[in-house]
C-alpha cells in the first residue's frame, strides 16, 4: 500500500491510498479518515460509496462527513466507484464504465476483467485496511449517495452480519425498472433478468430479506433524478416488510452535495448510535 | 444579474450568479449562501475570499461553512478571486492573473483594464448583493483563505467602519517581503514600493492602522507554504499594536481546505458573535 496524501483533519488524519486489488486487476485508490481515537485502539468505521463520475475524492471533499466523525469517534473509507486505467474498458456514456461500477461483479464483456467492484467493496479493500489501520471490523456502518446508496442498501441486506447499520442519501432504489440500472445490469450481468439482476435491486432485497438493523434513507422532493431513483418503490418494500427504517423525503433539496452535506450530521450520528451501542 | 444555479442547503438556498461588473469590465460569478432566517428579513453577512488558483466555487463546495452559518442565521458570500473571460490578460503561472488577483486595482499593463478586484469586493459586489438579497449591511464579516485571508485583512483594515469582525486561514500576512506578493505587486501596481505596495500588506496595516473589532487569525504548523505566508511579522506586528486578537498556529494542520474546514466552526461562531451582538 502507498501512500498519497495525509492532512491533519478535524484532529485526526484523512489520507489518501493507493494499492494493488486482486479483485479488479488493477491499482485502486481510497480515502480513509482516522479519528484521533484511532491512535488508543480500533474504532468503529463507516463505508461511503460514492455516485455515477466519482472517484474516492468527491465524498471526501465535499460531503463534509469528517466533522461528524471525529466528533463520535469513527473513521470513514472513501472507496473509488470502478476500476481505472488505460487498458480498463470504458465507455463514452457518463453511465457505463469507469465511474459507474454499480457496485457488482459483472460476468460479461468487455467488463469481466476488471468490474469486481462487489468483491472490492466487501473482500478486497477491507482486508487491507483493517490490516493496516485500528479499525474495529466488529463495529460497520455504510453509507452512499445515489449510485453509492444502491450499493450500500444492496451490500448490507446482502450481508448484515458485516454491517450493524445502512442508510443512503438518494438511492438508486430500483434499477431493475429505471435506465439508471437497466442498461448497465444488461451490460455488465447479461440479459438474464430474473436470475442475475435481482440481487442488485434494493427494492427486490427488501422485499427478500431485509436489513436486521436500523436504515436511514433521504431523497429530496426536487431531486431532478428522482424518476430514476425510484424512492417510492424502496418505500412500499419497507412498509411492507415492516423493516425498521427511518425514511425521509426532504422538501426542496435535489440530488447534490448540497444535499448531502445537509444532512451528513445526521447520518453519522445515526450510525455513531448503532456502531458504539 | 442572473441565476446560474440554486440548491436547497441546510434549510437555506445555497445559489450561483453571473452579472456584468462596472469595475472588471467583464461578466463576475459568485457564491451565496441565505439561511432560512434570510426569508423574514435581512441577516448578517460572512465574506469568503478565496486563495490562488481558487474560483468562487472552491470554498463554497470544501470548506463546509454553510453547515454553521444555517446554524447562526448568517449568509456566505464566496466571490470569484480574479475577472474572467477570452479577452482578459494571463500569465502562464499560477501565482499570477486569472485566480489570482490578490484583492487590489491593478494600474500596470496589461493588467490594469480588469484585475481591479479592490474595487469589485469593496464597492461592485456590496452594490448588488445588498440590492437583490435580504442582507443586512450594517452586520459584515470577513474572512478568507491564504491570499484570500489577505484580502480579507487588508480590506477589513482599510475599510474597518464596513465589517464588524475580520478572521483568516493561513493568510498571506507579508508579501511585500514574500515570493507570494513581491512579483504580484509589481506586476499589478508597478515598482514602487513605499508608495503603492504597502496599503496591501497586511502586517504594514497593522502596524499603521490595526483594526477596530476581532480578529481571529489560525494558521498550520506544517503548512507547506508558510515560508511564504510569514505569520510571524503578522503576530509581532499584532502583539506590537497590542491589536485585540486571537492568533492560532494550528498543530498538525498544513494548507489544505481539511484545514479550513476543520475550523470553520470557529471561525463562523466567531463571527457570528460579532455580527449579531
């Protein structure tokens, strides 16, 4: 693991990191914010994943997380949200390729070879990190925006003995019926739709298996995605299931940073309550 | 003027604007932040100015400010830190021209036609923000980022009857006796020292004039660049005057918006005192 960047933040650390993914075949970059009580032993820690065109660095520079997590204690991973390089395939939409991993391992070419964000995210990234910082991997949260929220709702339902709490901030709620998830399910899995989608379709999670913890979810009524995002969809999974979910429509915020940093003091305190319960 | 962008931000509107400036000759776009509190009436006013290379958006994305200025009722205004435009003149450096107007009127060519940017913070701007927003110009701050914080010092102190309180992250505190400020200032006003270059020093105006209201002042003890900044003349010209001041070397901290932000709390809360006391 390299080393490319380390600012004193908030009293703590927030470095930037760069190292070798089996998962991906390639160099991945992240960012991690390490509270100063990371320096007496493990502290709890919260995943970020970010939305559609960003890197490691957008989350960690304007979603003003750090403030919040230094003030409860937890560090924060910034993953990046695909593989880069010049031999990783891309495509010319913002949608498709790098920037836009969707959080899975794609099957189908030409993104085989290096879309395994899914095994990044859950095998990869976190065997190194908690190898190499005081990280409790006891004590997980994980968050997201948009793109990142479809990956966090996914990945905690998916395995909620890793995680003790999930929430997102404008989810991509249900791509199996949006052009924010249709194409890109088709490109990277293929055309079989009921056998290879439904595990990347929180809607479908929700209705499956649900989260044994506590989740927090806010949109905001003028997000100018929400017809892709699908939010109403997510919700009548969750009433329906009776989950424990705290679900929120804010009036007169959209999809932006703007958004996200309003309510980040929130989200980390939400998950500052589950993880040093 | 006209309405580039607006997002909701912690209950407030966080927006975007272009108009023509009198005193550039050219089309200016700023950042300005209303809270809530701005819909009953005028609130008071935070100025940011921004450091080299920085546009408006800069700050108004990184430096979490909106987040305490929601929490105090106070608006955020982030001009741009140079004129722009096909027709305005540019250096090949990045210390020099475009993101770098260092917060003075220009007489050289060929700079003199649009970098007159004293005149842009300090008249052009005021005359339209006041107009159109619900801001109180009896209640302004100031404060800003390395050439910004000496932009916002030099401006405070010249104009002290205009803004009740003046505050600086690792501001440019010398640069008159500074590779940060010497060929700048010839560049832009000529080679006369005594007669032009001091009214924009900020440790040669404290020792003159001082300021008559608050000032707080936090620079890092690792910034990479305070060999250039030179706050040491600054503190011994503010404990010379005997100025009210609170001046912070920062341990730990370098240059970086982590900086800023991690003390923007302070730094607003401080102002905010001033402002609505």
């Amino acid at each position: 693991m390299e080393t490319l960047s380390e600012n004193a933040c908030f009293g703590g650390t927030q470095g930037v990191y760069k190292h070798a993914s089996k998962a991906t075949g390639t160099d991945m970059t992240f960012g991690l914010f390490s509270p100063v009580e990371a320096q007496d032993g493990p502290v709890p820690v919260l995943w970020f994943l970010s939305g559609l065109t960003c890197t490691h660095e957008n989350a960690m520079t304007k979603a003003g997380a750090q403030c919040w997590a230094a003030e409860h204690g937890i560090a924060l991973i910034f993953p990046d949200t695909s593989p880069r390089g010049d031999h990783v395939a891309d495509d010319d939409a913002y949608d498709l390729g790098k920037g836009a991993g969707f959080y899975l391992n794609a099957t189908q070419d030409p993104w085989a070879a290096n879309f395994q964000m899914w095994d990044y995210i859950i095998e990869d990234l976190p065997a190194l990190v908690f190898d190499h910082f005081a990280l409790d991997p006891e004590r997980q949260g994980i968050t997201g925006h948009s793109m990142g929220g479809h990956g966090a709702l996914t990945i905690a339902m998916t395995l909620p003995e890793q995680f003790r709490s999930v929430s997102a901030f404008s989810p991509i709620c249900n791509p199996t019926a949006s052009d924010w998830g249709r194409k890109q399910l088709e490109a990277y899995l293929g055309d079989e739709e009921d056998a290879d989608w439904l595990a990347h379709d929180a809607s479908h999670l929700m209705r499956q298996r649900g989260f044994d913890g506590p989740m927090l979810i806010d949109t905001g009524t003028k997000d100018q995605f929400i017809d892709l995002l699908r939010p109403e969809t997510l919700a009548h999974a969750i009433a329906s299931r009776r989950q424990q979910a705290v679900f929120r429509m804010q009036p007169g915020y959209d999809h932006s940073y703007f958004f996200v940093s309003s309510f980040m003091e929130e989200h980390v305190g939400f998950h500052a309550e589950a993880l040093w319960a």
